[in-house]
C-alpha cells in the first residue's frame, strides 16, 4: 500500500482553551442579639359560665336506602350466537 501525505487544512481549526475554576467559599456572619420577651396573656380572675351545646349540621341528612348514582349499561358489538352455530363470511372479489 503507498504512503499517502494528507492535505493542508483550508481553515484554521478553533483552539480549545481551559481556564481554573474559581474556588467558592462559604461565609456565616452571626450576629448577636439581646434577648426578647412577651408580654403576658390577661385573663379575668373568677369562675365562667360556660354554655353547653350540641353541634347541627347545616345541611339534613337523610337516612334510607342506597342507589346507584351513575349506571354505564354496555352491549355487545354483535348479537351472542346460538350455541354450537359457526358462521364464516367470504368475500368473492
């Protein structure tokens, strides 16, 4: 086999150039605060009269049987044939 010499490129080829990643830091800046209070909740002192009641719902519920709500009622494409009957439809073209 003879030895073949490749041809000059017509363009220059673009250089691939790598530079250093930075390295990332991480900075906590804590800053201290004093400390801090609430004031306390104010009650009356002595006894209440509480009310006793018994919830209603807003709207009535009614108890009985259950029925279906959404009925599908699905058929088939073709009538079941009778028991034992095979049937073959041709095509003469």
């Amino acid at each position: 086999m003879p030895v073949m010499l490749n041809p000059v490129p017509e363009a220059l080829a673009a250089e691939i150039v790598t530079l250093a990643v930075p390295e990332l830091l991480n900075v906590k800046v804590c800053v201290p605060l004093l400390p801090t209070s609430t004031f306390p909740k104010l009650k009356l002192e002595g006894l209440a009269v509480s009310v006793p009641c018994t919830p209603v719902p807003l709207n009535a519920i009614v108890a009985g049987e259950f029925v279906a709500l959404l009925a599908t009622l699905t058929l088939p494409v073709t009538p079941p044939a009778e028991a034992g009957a095979k049937a073959t439809l041709r095509v003469t073209v």
